[in-house]
C-alpha cells in the first residue's frame, strides 16, 4: 500500500463524517451550534467546524499553490455555507492525491498561531487529516457531554474506509 492510498482513505473516512454530520445538524435544532467545546470561554460547535473546514482548506491551496483563503473572507455563516467551505476543501485535497502535486517538494508558508514554517507537501497533508480527526473527536464528545450523542460510531474500524 502507498501513502497515497492511505491518504485517499483516511479523506474518504472525513469525508463520510462530514456528510453523517450535515445530515444530523440538519435534524437539530440551531441551539446544538451553540454548544461549547473545551473551556466553553471561545469556542462552540459551529466555530470549531469552521476552524477545521479552514485549515483543510488553507493546507488544500497551499499544497496546489493557490492564493490562501483567509477566515474573515471566508465567513460560513449558515450550516449550507459550513458544509460548503467542507466540500471545497475536502475536493482539493483529494485533488492533491491525483498526482498533480508533489507531495515531497517542501513548502514554506506562514501560519496564523505559530509563524513561518517549513515543510514538505506530505507533513503537511498527514497534519492536516489529524488536525481534521482530532477536532472532530472533540466535537462528538462535547456534543454527547451536552446531551446530543450523534447515534453512529465515529472510529475508522467501524467505517467503509480501509476495506
């Protein structure tokens, strides 16, 4: 197996949690947007989504060597715009895995919380689905802590991906 097909299936496992996720906020009422994840000081359900959609995003134009998005030009301010923003990025990761971009040319770029960076096409797409996964663990804890469990196994095992 090539990292590119483990890339392509870990994306494909993001990708279906994204579609279960639209497909359950659809059914909530808006409150659930409203619930807060961590320290409940900065950061609810629908910021955190945001920020993971933007940094798939981000990372996805860097790697293809576009322009960078920023968050205020980006402002996703209903779950249509949300899922969106997803979808955009998600496309041109998978994009990213056709062969289309080097993968081991390095990259430098600058981050909005740790400065300048330095770091090859593949770092930087592995960070970019763990940040994905990390975050999204956090959403479906703070969303069962707050008594709004999602009713489906969120572990790769249990996905169609891999198979």
């Amino acid at each position: 197996m090539t990292a590119g097909i483990a890339f392509s299936e870990l994306l494909h496992w993001i990708g279906a949690e994204t579609d279960a996720y639209r497909t359950w906020f659809a059914r909530r009422p808006a409150a659930v947007w409203q619930v807060p994840v961590g320290d409940g000081q900065t950061a609810t359900v629908r910021d955190l989504l945001f920020h993971v959609y933007m940094v798939d995003l981000r990372y996805a134009q860097r790697l293809h060597g576009q322009p960078v998005s920023t968050y205020e030009a980006e402002q996703a301010v209903d779950a249509d715009a949300l899922f969106a923003l997803a979808a955009r990025g998600q496309d041109l990761l998978r994009r990213a895995l056709d062969g289309s971009v080097d993968l081991d040319r390095r990259l430098v770029f600058q981050t909005r919380s740790a400065g300048e960076l330095q770091a090859s096409g593949r770092k930087i797409l592995a960070h970019t689905l763990t940040h994905h996964i990390r975050h999204l663990a956090q959403i479906a804890t703070a969303l069962r802590q707050h008594g709004h469990p999602t009713g489906w196994m969120h572990d790769l095992l249990m996905s169609d991906a891999l198979d």
